[in-house]
C-alpha cells in the first residue's frame, strides 16, 4: 500500500480492519472449543470405558505364584495392560486440550487487543497513515501473522512492500 494510500484511507475503515480481524480470530476460537469439547467427550467415554473395565476385573489380585511353564498372561493381566493403555491414551487427550485451551487463550488475547485497537484509533489517529502505523505497530508486536494463516495482516503487506522497494 503506497503512502498516498493510506493516506487517503479514512481511519474508520483501519477501524474496520481490526473489528474484522478480531471477528476472524473469535471464529477461530469458536472452532477450537468444538474440537477441545469433543476430545473432552471422547475423555468422557474413555473414563467410563476405564472405569467398567475396573469394576469387571476380579476384587482381590491374585498373589504371584510359582512360575508356570506357559508365559501366557492371565486374563486380569490383559485387562490391566489395556486399562494402562487407555490411561496412557486419555493422559495425550488432556494433554491436547490443554494445549487447545492455551491456544485459544492467545487467540481471544489478540481479539481483545484488536477490539480495543479499534476503540482507540478514532481518538488517537488522525489520519489513516497515523492509523496503519499503528496497527503495524501492533501486529508486531503480537506477532499477528502466527495467528492468520489464510490472511495477509498489514504487518506482512508492509514487510512484503518494503522488500519489493528494495
């Protein structure tokens, strides 16, 4: 975008330009809570999986016994290795929504600071140069591009812009 662009941009439209990256990043996040409440689902099944295939194995567990010539796995053993397994599985899972919720903490972070960008330029900007810069200046400094991959932010037009001058 050349400077007389920007310049001849009204600030109410940077203005829409934040509100529309602020929608897009809530979007985001709206579909990182599906994704975390279905695997908490799938949680929910697993425990429950977990829970009836503990109350199926036998109340007392059998003392180790004198070694048999077969090395075959009792029954109960199998149960046991499968219910660790299932642990093991569930334990991933919540490591994965942790790591979603965290996510789209950072996502709903940048919303805010977008929303709140947005209340400010039409007091603090008084031209649309003044209101490109800082945005630029904050996408910067939030390392916006990591959250847009399908969109070009400003930061990334103006670095890709000064590139091309060069």
């Amino acid at each position: 975008m050349s400077d007389d662009a920007a310049g001849a941009l009204a600030v109410e439209e940077f203005v829409e330009y934040c509100r529309t990256q602020a929608g897009l990043l809530s979007g985001h996040v709206e579909t990182m809570s599906e994704e975390a409440d279905e695997l908490l689902a799938e949680i929910d099944q697993e425990m429950a999986d977990v829970r009836s295939r503990l109350e199926a194995l036998p109340d007392e567990v059998p003392a180790t016994e004198t070694p048999s010539t077969a090395d075959v796995p009792s029954a109960s053993e199998v149960d046991v290795a499968a219910i660790e397994d299932l642990q093991r599985e569930l334990e991933e899972k919540q490591l994965l929504v942790e790591a979603k919720q965290a996510r789209m903490q950072a996502f709903q972070d940048l919303a805010a600071g977008y929303t709140e960008l947005a209340e400010e330029l039409p007091s603090v900007a008084e031209d649309g140069q003044e209101a490109l810069a800082r945005i630029i200046e904050f996408e910067a400094d939030n390392d916006a591009p990591a959250y847009f991959d399908e969109r070009q932010t400003m930061v990334e037009a103006a670095a890709s812009r000064d590139v091309d001058e060069e």
